[in-house]
C-alpha cells in the first residue's frame, strides 16, 4: 500500500504530508472504527439470535473479534473464520452460522450504499445518486431470488439466510449498518482534518464508501491497491489537494480503518485460542 501510493506521490513528499499531520488525532480515528465494530458486533447477535445459536455474549464478542483478521480476504469472506470458531468452541454446525457471515456482507453493502447516497444528496451529485440507488436495488432483488436455492446441499442454510435476509430485519441491519459505517467515514474524515485538508464531511462519506466499494468488488484481499487508488483520486479530485498529500490522506485512513480492524482482530483471535484451551479440559471431563 504505502510503496505504491509513494512511487505515486514521491516518498519524500508523502512523508513529509505523514509529518505534518496531527498525531494527537488519530486515537480519536481508532476509537470511532471502534465503535463501528461494537454496532456489528451488536447486528452478529441480532443474527445469532434469530437464528436461536446460544453462544455467551463474552466469547461471541471473542469470536466476532478474531473474525476481523479476514478483512484483508476478498469482500471479507474469509470471516466465514468466525463458523469455524463457533463449530470448534460450540458444535454449532458450520452450515448453520455461515449465512450471518452472509448476511454481514450483504447488509455491509446495502449500509455503506445508504452512506454514499446520503452523500450524494448532500453535494448534489445525482449521477452518484441514482447508480447508488440502482446498486442497492439489485442487492436486494439478488438477496431475494431464487439465488439462495442454489445453497440447497448445504441443508439448513437456505432456510437460514433466508430468515436473515428477511425484508424488515434487511431493512433495521442495513441501517444499523448504516450507521456504524458512519464512525467509519468519521475516522476518515478526522484523518483529512488532521492534513488540513478542504474535504467536506460529505466527500469524505463519498470518497471512502465509492474507494470501499470498488475494492470489495474488485474480489482482491481487502480491496488492496484497488481501494486506495480509488480514494487517492477522489481526495484529489474533490479535495484539489496534491498527490502527496492525497496519497497520505488514504494511508492514515486505511491505517485508521483496514489495517486497524486486523491488529484488532489478531488480538481477538488470542483470546478466542486461550478461551478455547481452558474450555477443552472442561469439555473433556464432562465427556468422559
């Protein structure tokens, strides 16, 4: 990330632009992608409830935590690392947690779309509008085809990610996602704000949902070099900013947001294993 985005800009400049910004900031980034991932992790209970998987709120959070080291995997499918867990510490059968990590992604989608519509009203720009209310109509006609049949060997989870994917809890997780994703684009917008930037909250919004967007459907791991060169070019676009200090605006963020969540996630992944070690004694001798 940060070599090609200096072999963009020049290493000397883009470092320079890293100087130059205000450090003091970037907890406050860290700690609003945080809240993001505390407003998911409440939506993974909304769908472990619904789909009655009893799992005790300190080791779901545990579980949805390591998860977050598959964010650099393609659109993220590689949290399907969380049905491994939940299969490993709670027999719940893989085909039976596998379509909320479905569901996930696809209220990922329609939330971040709500964000860039949002913002597309707010600056007026109507060509962004319109694609992004078409994008989220085809979301939901696919999520509500007869697509999902196609999961038919996988016996229970037709039925499942269709009680996910149910229109009125389609509807609340795509706002609650909405929502967290807005911390997101906040952290994004503390990071322009820390280089003095002349990006509004509104193309901050733009820039990071189109750049996120674009490198979740580029199917490549965490959208690398396809994200950031999508959000280079906004902010420099929409910002009239140089190409050091666009280039530095799109490291801070993917530091703050990307690569934040899989420091977070490898921590959450330790505890998960140490959880797990001290359960397997326990688990033993109920069974013998």
């Amino acid at each position: 990330m940060v070599l090609g985005l200096g072999l963009y800009a020049d290493f000397g400049s883009l470092g320079a632009e890293l100087r130059s910004f205000r450090w003091e900031l970037f907890p406050l980034a860290l700690a609003l992608t945080a809240l993001n991932y505390v407003l998911r992790f409440g939506r993974w209970q909304r769908y472990l409830a619904k789909l009655e998987l009893e799992v005790p709120a300190g080791r779901s959070f545990a579980i949805f935590v390591a998860g977050l080291t598959m964010t650099i995997s393609p659109a993220k499918l590689g949290e399907l690392l969380k049905s491994g867990l939940l299969k490993r510490a709670y027999d719940v059968p893989v085909r039976r947690s596998a379509p909320v990590v479905l569901a996930e992604r696809v209220t990922d989608a329609t939330g971040v779309v709500v964000l860039a519509v949002v913002a597309g009203a707010a600056g007026r720009n109507w060509p962004l509008l319109v694609t992004a209310v078409l994008a989220v109509t085809a979301l939901v006609v696919v999520v509500h085809s007869p697509l999902l049949e196609r999961f038919g060997r996988l016996g229970e989870a037709p039925g499942a990610a269709r009680a996910l994917l149910g229109t009125r809890l389609l509807v609340e997780m795509t706002v609650l996602s909405a929502v967290s994703w807005l911390f997101e684009c906040l952290a994004a917008y503390v990071c322009v704000k820390g280089l003095r930037l002349d990006l509004s909250l509104a193309e901050t919004i733009v820039v990071f949902t189109l750049g996120s967007l674009a490198g979740a459907v580029s199917f490549l791991p965490g959208g690398l070099g396809v994200a950031e060169t999508s959000m280079t070019g906004l902010i420099k676009v929409l910002g009239d900013t140089t190409k050091a200090q666009a280039a530095a605006a799109t490291v801070l963020i993917r530091l703050a947001t990307l690569w934040f969540a899989v420091a977070l996630g490898l921590i959450g992944l330790a505890v998960e294993e140490r959880l797990y070690r001290r359960q397997e004694p326990v688990r033993r001798s109920s069974i013998l």
